[in-house]
C-alpha cells in the first residue's frame, strides 16, 4: 500500500506528460494533410513499394 503513494502521482504525471504532448502536436499542426488525403484516396495507384 506504501508503494502507492508514488506510484499514483508518477502515472498522473506521466499521463500529463502524454496529453501536454498531444495537445503540442494538435497545435504545431502535425496531424494536417487535407490535400495528401484527398489525392490519395481518389488515385488508383498502389504504392507496391513504399519510401524507406
């Protein structure tokens, strides 16, 4: 039980950790590709052999 009192407060700042990150690259744009999808969806071309 002893051992809760840190493990507790190390996960919820983990957990904060992840979710500032997130938030950063919610922000920074990361997650933006209107044009790459709308291409990409319409093309009959499959990409057999990606970019290393």
């Amino acid at each position: 039980m002893e051992m809760l009192v840190y493990l507790i407060p190390i996960s919820l700042f983990l957990g904060g950790l992840g979710l500032a990150a997130f938030f950063w690259a919610l922000r920074s744009r990361q997650f933006d590709d209107p044009e790459g999808d709308s291409r990409r969806i319409l093309s009959d071309d499959w990409d057999d052999h990606p970019r290393p």
